[in-house]
C-alpha cells in the first residue's frame, strides 16, 4: 500500500469494482484455504484436510523444491505439509503440530533450508514424536533422498530446479502414481540423480517442460522418456493434466497462483500441493487473470459439480479468476469468455431494532466495546470510543509495522461497511469464522489486496483510515456507524 493521498476507500473501491455478471448455474462449492500469510496458510490448509495424522512434513517455506518434491511422500504417509522459515519454527506450524500431535515428524531439506536449531527445537518439544530430516548438501540430492523413501515403481518425473510452475503442476500427479519428483539442471543430470537411476529399470520417464528448462539433450540421454510440455508454464500445466487425467479424480480441483512480478509468488501452494494429492485432484495455474489455456482446459475437462478450492487469499488468486473458474466450469469445448458472475453487494441494512433474527427474548444493544492496534514490535496501542467516534492516537515518529486493527463489537458481526465498502457475511465468515466479535482490519485489508506479503502496514499507512468511516450490522439487524479517529 503506498502513501500517496488517496482515501482509502477509493483504493478498496477499485479493488472491488464489479464486472459484468450471468453464467450458467454452478452447483459446486466453493472454498478459500487461506491465511495471514504462507504459514497461515499452510495451517488451514492442514486443519481443513486433516483432523489427525500419523506424519507430518516440515519444509521450509522460501523455496519450492523440498516441499513440491516431498508432495509424494505426504500422499503416501497422509501426512499434511506445515511450512517454516529456516532459523524458528514457525508458530502456524508449532500450533498444528501441536493440534495433530503426530507420532512422526519428517524434516525436509539440509540445514541450509531449515538450521539445526529449528530441528533441535521440534525435537524439545515434541518429545513424543520421532523426527527424522530428509535433506541433501543441496536440492538434487534431497529430490533423490526423498526418492528412495518411496518404492519405486518403474516411473520418474524429472522437473527443472528452478522454475517452480512445472513441478507445481505435476507434483498432486506424482503423488498419486507414487511417482519421485527428480530435479534437474537444465543440461545434464546431476549425479545424485544418475546414481539414484543407476540399476533401476525405468519404464516411463517424464520429462517435465520444454527444453528452455530441461535440454532434449538431457532427455535423449534417459531410456523411455517422454517430454510433457506446452507453449508457456498454462500451456504445460494443461499438458500434464491431460496426459494423466485417467489419474485425477475431478469432484475437486485447485486453483493456485502460478506466476508473478516476484517470482516467490507460489508459496500458498506449496501446502495445498498436499491436500490436492490427498483429493486425487488436478491443480490449475492461474494469473492475475485466468488464462485462456486454463479456461479452455475447465470448461471441456471440468463440470459444473465440481468443487474448487482457491489457494491463498484474494491477492493471491482473485475472486474474479474464482468466478471465471466457476463460469468456464463445464461449458464444453466452443468456449467463447463468459460473463463472470460477481458476488452480488449486500444491502445496508436500515436501522433496525433488535430482536429481528427472530431470537427470543431481550437482545444486547450493538456497541464496539474496545479498539486496539499491535506492532511487529510487540507494541500495542489502546483507541477509545466515544460520541460515535473511535479514536486511536500513534505516537510520533513511530517505525513500527501495524499487524492488527482490532474492533471488539459487543455481538457477532453479520456484516459491515468499511470506508464506502459493504463485507458481505459470506466474507466475515470466512475471515473472521466463529468468533464475530473481533474484527480486525488489517485481515480485511489484506484480502483486499493491500499488504500482500503480510508483513503489516506503516503508521501512515494506517493513518489513511482517518475520516472514515465503519458501520457494523449484527446477526439480529441491528447496526451501528462510527468515525474513525486515527492520527
């Protein structure tokens, strides 16, 4: 979010400015497995799939190879797949950990990608629980580590090291072959992975991506091999989906970010890598927009029953690719573009009194009950409400990063109307889940696109909040408006 001087609700108005809207009917569901960031992410991606596990896999959450490469290893433990950063075991994975309580422990990667302290740590305080690390001097040799924890069954899929799209796509079908992920430099086999190959009597080896990632030398030098490939990352996605589609069960399928200014874009579906093997379901590459290779690919090879899942919040795969996945759903192969259907607005209720959900007896007047703003720093700054005005003074001169923008409402909040904008009570729903009480800003912000890395926001940032305004509306109708006060 930048600080130039716009208002607020002129950048969240822009975020969510509607399209044209008429499809044919979805009779699918719809599901958004995200978080505050990866790690978040990776959590409810794990809490969604799983409610115990034997296993569970740690990688680290910065680079792609270990965890994509260790998908087939979580298909054949049912294990889920937690991300953490390399030096601290990362609290969405601590608390996981802490939830499935797994008799197994598996670390992915050498100490370069997760230190010996972190595995140090799991060890302390997860004493019940036998760990193991599976990692390599590097990622060639963790990809052929992880190889030999599965029993090989004749075929192989060899991906580029460095171009995370090609692995992401095969990894759920490699998964339900109980087929090894193989990275590759672009020229020549590493000799981890001839060595790994050596004696083995290979029966199809998949060469994944065209030779700009893994050279036709390379491929001719390997007995049986096939190149699965398309014009671009959409095009092999595709490709791969359709090479193995006797493979997939179709009910569900999963939408992942597969491209970005960043190039680390990808992290959201590193976890959801997992769930889709568990599912026997493909995963489709998407853009900023949903490209024309993929839609084309939905609406001939996916119906309208199926279920989709989005990985990441709406900055990372938008709910206008969710709605143009849902129009393509089953439209055969004539595909002109659909309309894209748009969640229609929630109108703000009147004031109503309470009492009109229909509950007996007395309802507690809507209030805002407390107000408060915490820093990466650990720094938490208390508002104060008042005249219809919640107010909340920064110091001067304050560095720090806003990671929350917390709104205690005395009931459960249906719906609101932040800034000019109406959050309709599927979206508190699914930001806020049971726990309606506490809303906080910074989550709806960042669904809304603003702080995409999760990181937090500046003081000026959160100071482009003053001046407007957040009206709050209960289960029972009732509703409230204030001003926010923020200097």
């Amino acid at each position: 979010m930048n600080n130039k001087k716009i208002s607020l609700a002129l950048a969240v108005g822009l975020m969510l400015m509607p399209v044209s809207a008429k499809a044919a009917e979805d009779t699918g569901s719809f599901k958004r497995l995200s978080g505050n960031n990866r790690y978040a992410t990776a959590k409810a991606i794990s809490n969604y799939g799983w409610t115990s596990s034997n296993y569970v896999i740690i990688a680290q959450g910065e680079n792609f190879p270990d965890a994509l490469c260790a998908v087939p290893l979580a298909k054949k433990y049912d294990a889920p797949i937690l991300l953490t950063s390399k030096d601290a075991l990362n609290q969405d994975a601590e608390e996981e950990l802490m939830r499935l309580a797994p008799s197994n422990i598996i670390i992915v990667g050498g100490e370069g990608s997760i230190s010996a302290k972190v595995e140090k740590y799991i060890k302390d305080t997860f004493k019940s629980a036998a760990l193991e690390r599976i990692g390599g001097r590097d990622r060639f040799e963790t990809s052929t580590k992880i190889a030999e924890k599965l029993d090989f069954n004749g075929e192989v899929a060899l991906t580029s090291s460095v171009s995370y799209a090609d692995a992401l796509s095969m990894a759920p079908i490699a998964a339900a072959k109980q087929m090894p992920i193989l990275l590759t430099p672009k020229e020549n086999l590493s000799s981890y992975t001839s060595n790994y190959l050596k004696g083995k009597s290979v029966d199809k080896a998949y060469i994944i991506g065209g030779t700009g990632v893994v050279s036709e030398t390379l491929k001719n030098n390997i007995a049986n091999s096939k190149r699965i490939y398309g014009e671009n990352r959409f095009a092999t996605n595709v490709a791969i989906l359709k090479e193995f589609s006797s493979e997939l069960s179709k009910e569900n399928i999963f939408a992942a970010l597969g491209n970005g200014p960043k190039g680390n874009e990808f992290a959201d579906a590193l976890s959801g890598a997992a769930l889709a093997a568990k599912m026997n379901a493909p995963m489709i590459l998407t853009d900023k927009a949903l490209p024309k290779e993929i839609k084309n690919y939905i609406a001939s090879d996916i119906t309208k029953e199926a279920n989709l899942f989005a990985l990441g919040g709406e900055a990372v795969v938008s709910n206008t690719v969710v709605n143009e996945i849902k129009a393509s759903k089953g439209q055969g192969t004539d595909v002109t573009d659909p309309e894209v259907p748009v969640d229609p607005e929630v109108p703000v209720d009147p004031e109503v009194p309470g009492g009109g959900g229909g509950v007996p007896g007395e309802v507690t007047k809507l209030e805002v009950e407390s107000v408060y703003l915490k820093a990466d720093n650990g720094t938490t700054i208390n508002g104060s409400i008042g005249d219809g005005t919640i107010s909340v003074k920064i110091p001067a001169g304050f560095d720090a990063k806003f990671t929350k923008v917390v709104v205690t409402a005395s009931n459960n909040i249906k719906s609101a109307v932040v800034a000019g904008t109406t959050v309709d009570a599927d979206t508190i729903k699914r930001l806020y889940g049971s726990n309606r009480k506490n809303m906080d800003l910074i989550i709806y912000l960042r669904d809304q696109g603003l702080d995409a890395e999760g990181d937090g926001l500046s003081a000026s940032s959160i100071m482009m909040l003053n001046n407007n305004s957040i009206k709050l509306i209960d289960d029972n109708g009732s509703s409230i408006t204030y001003r926010l006060s923020i200097k």
